[in-house]
C-alpha cells in the first residue's frame, strides 16, 4: 500500500475543499488493511475522528437485505419471483394491477415502477413496518410494472416488511443474527438506543453563507431499518467488503451464501443510463 499516503492526502485536502467536517477512509489490499480518520464528529460537539467511529452507511444497508432474503430464497422459503401478495396479502399500491403482479425481484432491481421516495416515521412500536406498508396504498405509477429502472425506496421499505413476515422475526434481530454476528461486525448497529452509548458521527449541511451546521433531527425511523438504517464502522465495511469479494464464506469458515447465489447477487438485473453493454 505504498500510495495510501497519497489517499490520505487527497481525503484531507478533499474534506477541506467541500467542509466535511470528519472523515474515515479504509482500503484492504493483498492481506493489508489500512485505516485513516480526520476531523471531528460533530461540529457543535467537536471529538476526534477515530477508526471506531460510527458512521450511518445508508443505503449500503440495502444490500444486507439483498443477502438476507437471497439466504431466504436458498433455505426455499423465499421465491424471487413469487408475488408480494403471495407474502403481504394487504400489500398495495395505487395501481390494483400492479399490487397484483408486483414481485420480490421487482423490489431488489428497483423495476417497480411507484414512487419511491416515501420517507415517512411510523413510529418506533412493533407494528413500524405494517403502518408504512398501508401508507403505500396511494403510490401511484411512474413507469410501468418491470419496464424500467427506477430507484425505488420504498421497495426496500416492503422487503424488510416480507423478511419479517416469512421468518416471524424482526429486521433487526435477522441482521445481527444471520450476517452482522457472522462476519464479526461487532460494531454494527440499527437502534439509535446501542449507537448513543459508543462515539458516532453526525450529518451535516452548509448553510447560508457556507457555515457548516448539525443537522437536526437525526432521523432513524424503525421502518427505515432495512433501506438504510445501518450505522457501522469502516473496519466492520471493510470485513463485510472482504466477504462480498469473496464466494460466500465468512473469515472464520462459516457459509452464509452458496457461491451461486453470491454470483447472481453480483450479476447485473436491468440495464440502468451510463451502461455500455
């Protein structure tokens, strides 16, 4: 890694060009792992960046649902193809047709075709993911069922809802026994509740004349879990990235996925603007 301090310097002089106010790069090459921190956490709170600081990964989260309901779909309870009905009878969306057809492949390759960005909090009680599933009744169409790609939250949104239905176990409890324990990503966490007992960073905006503030309220909805909750560490990304490179077998031997489902994970869906083939 003889131009990691290269990376190092351009991370710094990037941060100060933007106002980022912290910063935590990691790269792993050949067997080496490499972490660099810098700035502070919170600009009205300022400590120091560290390796262990947590960040809130967003929609990085989307793929550790990915690989709970492809763990699903190995263990035969789960079919991609099947319809979300099939799971969630009361699913729907604005289009009666739609709500009938729509399947679990649709969701993961965002070809639903609904508006997708629902962001609303329903709470923190157990019943978080159905309230948001009944707020989807009015999504109306952007494009038609399957036709196009287009990101789509609320998707996920209804993933994370078929993860919980299929297993009887909330979202939370699925990720940290079935792939954040696995792969010892030991400083990975969902709950706002874990995430305020160890150092965590916070989100920022420029505002006005460029001053760079806090932005409040730090919003982590329960239902929110599954599209973009997780809130981890570069080292844990890191053990997490490995297995991604890797055929589906964790550090310690344990296999999470079998090599052709990591495959069909990594294989392109649909074709999406700025592909070349």
């Amino acid at each position: 890694m003889n131009n990691f301090s290269h990376l190092e310097q351009f991370i710094t002089r990037k941060m100060a060009e933007q106002r980022i106010p912290g910063a935590v790069v990691g790269v792993w090459q050949a067997g080496e792992t490499r972490v660099a921190a810098s700035g502070v956490t919170n600009v009205d709170c300022p400590l120091p960046v560290t390796a262990d600081t947590l960040f809130q990964v967003g929609s990085i989260t989307k793929t550790f649902t990915a690989l709970l309901l492809m763990q699903l779909v190995e263990e035969g309870r789960l079919d991609l193809d099947a319809t979300v009905q099939s799971y969630l009878p009361d699913f729907r969306v604005a289009d009666e047709t739609v709500s009938r057809q729509a399947t679990i492949r649709h969701l993961l390759t965002h070809t639903a075709g609904w508006v997708g960005d629902l962001f609303e909090d329903t709470g923190e009680g157990d019943d978080a993911s159905a309230r948001y599933v009944a707020l989807m009744a009015d999504l109306p169409q952007l494009a038609s069922l399957g036709m196009a790609y287009s990101y789509n939250n609320a998707g996920f949104y209804l993933a994370g809802v078929i993860l919980e239905a299929v297993t009887g176990r909330f979202y939370a409890d699925l990720l940290q026994e079935r792939v954040l324990n696995p792969l010892g990503m030991t400083h990975s966490y969902l709950k706002p509740t874990d995430v305020m007992t160890y150092c965590y960073a916070v989100g920022h905006d420029i505002q006005g004349e460029g001053e760079v503030k806090t932005l409040r309220p730090w919003a982590l909805p329960r239902a929110v879990y599954p599209v973009g909750g997780l809130i981890t560490t570069v080292p844990d990304l890191l053990r997490y990235g490995r297995f991604q490179m890797g055929n589906g077998v964790t550090e310690s031997g344990e296999r999470l996925l079998t090599p052709e489902s990591m495959q069909q994970i990594h294989t392109p869906q649909v074709k999406i603007w700025g592909d070349t083939e």
